[in-house]
C-alpha cells in the first residue's frame, strides 16, 4: 500500500513492513522492556521514531520481494509507538519521588532504555525542574492522556471503516471498550483498570470479546534450530487427503507421463 515498502533483511532473513518515512542507514534495533509486561520487545528506531516490531503466526507463507521469492518467514511489520508509554513503567516505578528522566531510565537488564531520556512525559508528569528535566509521575494526568489516546484510536477506526466483529451498527460505548482494549495492550493491569474505571467500562467485557476482535501478532523470535535426530510428526490428514489415498489408481496414468517426449 502507499508509504509502505518490503524490506527483505539478509542478515536475519526477514520479511519487514517499514515506513518509508523511517527508512534509512542510520536505524538501529532496541531492545526495551514493553510496557505491559515488562518482557523483551524489539522496536526499530529510526529519524528520532519508535516503531514497535510485531510478527504474524503464519508459518507457511511465501512472499514477493522485487525478483525473489521468499517462504517460510513470517511478516514482521513496524508500527509506531507514542515513547511516552515506553516511559511509563520507569515513572511508575517510584510515583512519589521526582528525579531526572535519565536517571529514571537507568535499566541494568536494557540498558536501551536510555534511547528514551529526550521523550517528552510532561503529558503524564509533575514537571518540578523543565531544564533539569526532574518530574515526578502523575496519575490524574496520566489517565487523562490515555482518555486521549482512546479517542484518537475510536476516529482513527471510524475514518478508515475499522469495524471491530461483524457488527456494522456499533454504539459509540462498543467502539470506546474496543479502544481501551488497544490502549490496554501498551500499559500496565493497574492502569488499565483505573482507565476502564474512568470510562466507566468492565475489563471482562472486553477481555471475553477480545480472541474474536483483532488478529494475533508476536514479537520477532529468533529462529529455532532443529535437533539432529527429532522425529517430526506427521501432519494430520483432513477427510478429503485420506479419501484421495483410498482412491483404486490401477490402470490410470500418472501426470508426469504426459509431458514425456514422443
């Protein structure tokens, strides 16, 4: 689609979705902590840009990539992150006490969180000192900013016909409750529950809808090697494969006989 291109990475043999508005030589890939669990997440950064790298399930696909064809890889594809949620998790840390965001920041287990210190949390801090950059985590603010990125998700989803399920007819609140979903998948249980408080929304009337909504996507995994001597299981058969194999084939020619030389 426009403003997107394929980029087929030699070195670890990926297939990436990238903006072109982030493509240079200058990328880099970090390693952070993502801000819902707290577990290893790859993010391309590129021209002062976080993009969150996401991977498809699909084991068995090939794709075109200018005059070669590559199978067996899943899709990776950047989206952009807000890095205010990247943040997060460090200022919630210690919510009474102000202190530079570098310091903040300071991550022994990734070390990349540094990449993070010139992001602007004044959205969702107590700015005490604006040239020290000492601020301290505000949850009244906080919420109300993530208030905001539910509503730009609710008329992002409107203005390109994003319907969550098969219902066209949604109310207003259906929208809302799929929204905070979204936003809930960037930060942590504690603050999406006070969000859906906020919002007057059930965390389980979304988490019991949510399978059936949005399709699953990954973070990257480095490939697994197989070990010498596994047995691999054979795939099941459907009921067509196996009707296919009781076919009587006596007397019938094979395919390839009919393109030998005469």
């Amino acid at each position: 689609s426009s403003g997107i291109n394929a980029e087929y990475g030699t070195m670890s043999s990926i297939v990436t979705l990238l903006p072109k508005s982030v493509e240079t030589v200058d990328a880099s890939i970090l390693t952070l902590q993502h801000p819902k669990n707290g577990q290893k997440c790859l993010v391309y950064f590129a021209n002062n840009t976080f993009h969150e790298l996401l991977s498809t399930n699909d084991k068995y696909v090939s794709w075109f990539v200018g005059d070669s064809v590559i199978g067996g890889e899943p899709l990776t594809i950047a989206t952009k992150i807000d890095p205010v949620f990247l943040v997060l998790p460090y200022l919630m840390k210690s919510p009474h006490q102000y202190a530079p965001l570098d310091q903040t920041l300071v991550d022994e287990k990734f070390p990349c969180a540094m990449q993070l210190s010139e992001t602007d949390v004044s959205a969702v801090t107590d700015v005490k000192d604006e040239r020290l950059g000492i601020v301290k985590f505000d949850k009244e603010k906080t919420l109300n900013w993530l208030v905001g990125k539910v509503d730009k998700v609710i008329n992002a989803m409107k203005e390109n016909g994003v319907e969550p399920g098969f219902n066209s007819l949604l109310s207003d609140k259906e929208y809302q409750r799929y929204a905070v979903g979204v936003v809930s998948d960037y930060i942590s249980a504690t603050l999406s529950s006070d969000l859906h408080d906020r919002l007057g929304i059930e965390v389980a009337s979304y988490e019991e809808e949510k399978p059936a909504k949005r399709q699953k996507l990954t973070e990257p995994e480095e490939p697994v090697k197989e070990k010498k001597g596994a047995k691999t299981k054979a795939p099941k058969q459907t009921k067509s494969q196996r009707d296919l194999a009781n076919v009587n084939t006596k007397g019938m020619k094979s395919m390839a006989s009919f393109f030998k030389k005469k």
